[in-house]
C-alpha cells in the first residue's frame, strides 16, 4: 500500500507527534508498505532510510530561538502564509488549518500516488479537500485537544483566560472535520470515549491502536541510581501534574537524599523554574531535553522509579518506555494511564491526581523497599513486551487503512 502519512509538526525527542510518526512509518515500511511524510517544522529526524520525506515549510513563527517572530515582506507569499500570520497575531494556533491547506494543495497535484492518507492529530480542514478528491483519510486523535483547553483555562490568570480561549480556537475545527472522518484511531479506549463525547462523533468511527515500545532499545539496566526519580513531561504544562511532584520531591527530601531527573524543556523563569526555586530544590532537580532515544533509554533505566503526575493521559508513551526499562511507575490515576499501566499493584502504584500528600507517601513507600521497586519493575518489563509493539501498532494500523479504502470503493 502507498501511505501518504501527515505531520503538521514533528517533534524529534520525548514523546510527540515525531515519535509516532517515526516508529509508525518504520513498522509500516517493515511491513512492506511504501511510506511518504509531509511534515511542518520542525522536521523529523532519524525516520527510516525507506521512508521519504517531504517537507511542508511553513512561516514556523514558534521557531527556536526567535518564537513568535515577524516575517519578512518576502516570505509572505500565499494566502495561506497570509492567514498562518493573521492568526497568530491575533492570540490564535494556525498551523494545523494551515498545514492541511498547503498539504491538499501538494496531494491534488499527485492524487495517483497514494491509495491511503493518515493524518496525525492535524484535523485540519484541507483534509475535508483531500478525502473529496476521492483519496481515502484516515487520522490519528491520541486525545480531544479540548481536554487540554479545560485544564489551561482553569489554571490561567483571570486576565489571561480570554487569550487561553483564543488560542485553543482550532479546537472547533478540530471536531467539526473529525465528524466528517469516518475511520479514527486513537490510543485507548479511555480516550475514545473522550473523543465521542467531546467531539460528538459516532463510536463507530474509532479504532483504538495502543502505541508501540522499542522493547530492544528501552531495556533494564543493572546499574540504577539509588532514590533517582524521573518524570518526562511538559513541565510548564498544567494538564501534566508537574508541580505536584516538585511539592512531593520537596516533602520527601527531609528524611531522605534523592534527586528528581526532569526531561522537559523549561521555560526560562517560567512557573516550573520559579516553583523550583521556591521550593528550595534547585539543587537535586536537573532538566534535560533534546535526548536522543539511546540517551532516553539510558536515563530511564537508571532511576529508581518513573513518576507520570498528569491530570489527563489520553495514553502515555512515557509509561510504556518506563515499562519497558524496567523502572516501576507511580501514575495518576487519570484518563488513561490505569488502562496502561494497569491495575494498581501490578506494574504500577496509582495515586489520587493533584494529591500532593498521596504522591509523597507512595513516593516514599517505594523508594524505602527495593523489593518493590523490583518486583513491579520486572512486571511492567513483561507487560510491555507482551501487550506493547510498534510492529503490532503497524498491523493494526494497516486494517483501518483497508476499511477506509474499502468504505470509498463502495461510495
């Protein structure tokens, strides 16, 4: 089959749209499927030798180091770089409206090089285009954005809410052309349920396909750091729980040494660094980011235990890597972590979200019993080999695209 796969941005390192899109275009290709992604920046890197690229540039105004930048007159040369400008200077998120556009401008010129197009998370409305050329659509939705929305609204300052608000706008797009997609994936079956009720669409129309783990690369490690905590998240992001665990960490470091590996890229004096600093734990919290996947693996299997904090999980790649490590996971038990990692106890201690004195008290339970710790290592070690692969991902995947052609073969 011939896959057209979409990404309006593909985030190398840490979970994100360029993981999936990587390993998924890997599985596909090993599958013996042709793989082509059309990518915004930024770019993906490390995809597959098989797999082409195509890239979509855009204005990239949330570049780095010069976010929100002003173009130059010259770059400004279609409507729709018109309208990616207009929108963010008006407080709104153009880029997967705009992405789609200048995708189905580029299909409508090679219709008849591809029997299937996935999108990843995009939901833009040039999709709407490119399944009337007659191209069957399918696309990923690991999770409703308008989760998100809720959780950023309500932790934003009064005078800051409108501008929240504004900025989650393409969150309407978003479910009025997921109703419109008749073959969905998702990741769980807890957001699925999500997706149908926030985004009003059919049940029928969803498909869930957990996410794969490279269970070679992420491996257990002989060679763990005694009291090592490490969460991987978007630290400046309410929706991830982070500041709970800095509170935990702060209450746990009394009676105890350890030290908390943050893999997140921190907004310079932003609210994580400032809690930080509050707190008085400058010195045993160390962020890094930008890892490679080998520099990730190797992190992960040196702690003693993977803390995932988030109010809301529509899945959680992080919590299927730490299984794989073979680093026990303490885990909200919120939106789909449980149906990752598990019942509590098994290869997991699930704990009551935003319950800063739950969290420290699970924290400290483990870190003071390495028995623990090993058992429930060893067990999510095998409950991510056995239930967790990206070839599967691929196969499961491959079925949607078959029903899709199938559905516009019919019409």
């Amino acid at each position: 089959m011939r896959i057209a796969l979409l990404s309006y941005r593909s985030k190398t390192h840490c979970g994100g749209q360029g993981v999936y899109v990587r390993h998924l275009s890997r599985g596909l290709v090993e599958l013996g499927h042709d793989v082509e992604v059309f990518s915004g920046q930024p770019y993906p890197c490390g995809l597959d030798p098989r797999v082409r690229l195509t890239k979509v540039p855009s204005l990239d105004l949330y570049r780095e180091p010069d976010p929100f930048r002003i173009p130059r007159p010259s770059e400004i040369k279609t409507s729709i770089d018109l309208q990616e400008l207009l929108t963010t200077w008006t407080a709104g998120f153009p880029e997967p409206k705009t992405f789609s556009l200048r995708v189905a401008r580029l299909l409508a010129e090679r219709r008849d090089d591809f029997d299937v197009v996935h999108d990843n998370q995009c939901l833009g409305t040039g999709l709407l285009t490119i399944a009337a050329s007659g191209l069957p659509v399918v696309a990923t939705v690991h999770h409703p954005i308008t989760r998100d929305r809720v959780l950023d609204v309500a932790a934003a300052a009064w005078w800051r809410k409108p501008l929240v608000r504004r900025w989650y706008a393409f969150a309407e797009m978003q479910k009025a052309v997921a109703r419109q997609i008749p073959e969905l994936v998702t990741v769980s079956s807890t957001s699925a349920a999500d997706i149908a009720e926030d985004f009003a669409v059919d049940p029928r129309q969803l498909h869930v396909v957990p996410l794969g783990v490279d269970t070679q690369l992420f491996g257990p490690s002989e060679h763990r750091v005694r009291n090592r905590i490490i969460a991987i998240a978007s630290a400046d992001v309410p929706l991830k729980g982070v500041s709970h665990l800095l509170h935990a960490v702060a209450r746990l470091r009394v009676e105890r040494d350890l030290e908390l590996q943050l893999v997140a890229k921190l907004e310079p004096n932003g609210p994580t660094e400032k809690l930080i600093a509050e707190l008085g734990i400058s010195d045993i919290v160390h962020s890094s980011s930008g890892l490679s996947d080998t520099e990730l693996a190797e992190l992960l299997a040196s702690a003693d235990v993977a803390c995932i904090p988030s109010l809301y999980e529509g899945f959680s790649l992080p919590a299927v890597e730490a299984m794989a490590s073979g680093t026990p996971i303490v885990a909200s038990r919120a939106g789909a972590l449980p149906e990752v990692v598990g019942a509590d106890g098994e290869c997991a201690r699930l704990v009551t979200p935003a319950d800063v004195e739950e969290l420290t008290a699970v924290l400290g339970e483990l870190l003071d019993s390495p028995r623990e710790l090993r058992r429930l290592g060893e067990a999510g070690r095998r409950r991510a080999l056995e239930v967790f692969s990206w070839e599967s991902v691929a196969a499961q995947t491959v079925a949607v695209y078959e029903r899709a052609r199938e559905r516009v073969a019919t019409c």
